[in-house]
C-alpha cells in the first residue's frame, strides 16, 4: 500500500508538471486516490478544476468546442506524463515479488 501512495504522489507531481498552464488552476488541482476492492487495489488520479461542468484536463486532452462554433484540439500530456510512473510501478512491483 505504501508503494502506492508513493506511485500516487509521483503521478500528480508528473501531471501537475505536464499540464498546459493558462490560469494554474488545472495544473494545481491534481490529485489521487488509492482503493482496495477484494484482492486488488487501484490508484486514480483526480483533478477538481471543473468548468461548466465539464473537467478542464478532459478538454485540454481530448479537444473541444468553443462558445463561437470553433474547435480547441486536444494536447496529449496525461499519457506521456504518467508512462515513467507507471514504468516505475512496474519495476518496484517486480522488485517485491522477486524478493519475496
């Protein structure tokens, strides 16, 4: 559980530092959760800064429309931000179960 909270800490200093800044707000506003169902545990990022109702990382990921008929296409910084996490959740994962 630990390694998880280690893994969940370095992601949002990942994401926090690969997020377009315009205002701050959804660069500052990265955050995670870890949760254990039955055998298994799940670590998610979150991040509050919600516009319209909307979550603001979404658009700048994907794209989206503007108020005048335009489009905003989308920037892929969550996925590339968080392959060397995950890269080193594998290798502290692989480390416990070779050691025992």
């Amino acid at each position: 559980m630990g390694v998880l909270h280690e893994i969940g800490k370095e992601g949002v200093a990942a994401l926090s530092a690969a997020t377009p800044m315009e205002t701050g707000l959804a660069k500052s506003s990265w955050g995670y959760e870890v949760e254990h169902k039955g055998s298994g545990y799940t670590v998610y990022w979150t991040n509050s800064d919600i516009e319209n109702g909307f979550p603001v990382v979404i658009m700048i990921q994907y794209g989206h429309g503007t108020g005048t008929g335009g489009y905003v296409k989308g920037q892929d910084f969550i996925n590339p931000a968080l392959k060397p996490v995950f890269d080193n959740l594998s290798r502290k994962m692989w480390k416990a179960v070779i050691s025992g």
